[in-house]
C-alpha cells in the first residue's frame, strides 16, 4: 500500500493536476486499460466478450480495469434485469473520445515495434 503523504505521491499528484498528457496517461494507462478500449470501440460487448477478446487478461485484472474506467467515465456498464443477469459494456461520450489518441499511439507502437527489439 502506498502513503498519499510520502513525496513521490505528492509529486505524482502535482504532475497529474498540472499535465494533460499525465492526467491521459493515468486515466488510460497501463497493460489492460487500452486494450479494452479499443475492444469497445467496435460497440458494446459483454464480459465473456471483453475477456475472450483481450488475450492473457485474468478475470479479476479485466474486473479491477472496467470498474476504474468506469469511474473515470470512459465505460458505461449496462445491467439487464434478467434471469441469469445480463451485463454490457460500452464506451460513452468520454470514452469515444479516446479513439483517435489510441489509433495514434497504435499507429506508432506498430511503426516502431521492431526498432526497440533489436
């Protein structure tokens, strides 16, 4: 567990507030979080859907990534009310918003993949 008062989060904090790549980075960031938006892209999907479609993601790991995106506002998750439960996801506004900064960041990664395997 970390300490919200130690000087590398304090830091981290002040990096957040004052850069807009940092804040992105924090928001969409990490192994799982890109994926699963870019799955979402192509429209809702349910959890069986997202973990088939994402390659290696656990189920506790994919769970843990929905929620954050979820709370951040990228993820909207729809409960039907049936019997068994039937649950989707879909990106809102905010989420879709993403679209052109991953297919960037796609595009690049592709470009220069093979540069930083040699």
């Amino acid at each position: 567990m970390r300490k919200e008062e130690s000087t590398n989060a304090q830091n981290e904090a002040a990096l957040i507030r004052n850069c807009g790549m940092a804040y992105a980075l924090s928001v969409i960031g990490g192994r799982w979080k890109p994926n699963i938006l870019y799955c979402l892209l192509k429209g809702k999907m349910r959890y069986n859907e997202l973990r088939k479609a994402i390659d290696g993601v656990s189920e506790r790991m994919l769970v843990a990534q929905l929620r954050e995106l979820e709370e951040f506002g990228l993820v909207k998750r729809i409960i039907y009310p049936e019997v068994p439960p039937k649950v989707e996801y879909e990106l809102t506004e905010l989420g879709y918003s993403t679209e052109p900064m991953l297919n960037m960041m796609s595009d690049w990664g592709n470009k220069n993949r093979e540069v930083s395997l040699l």
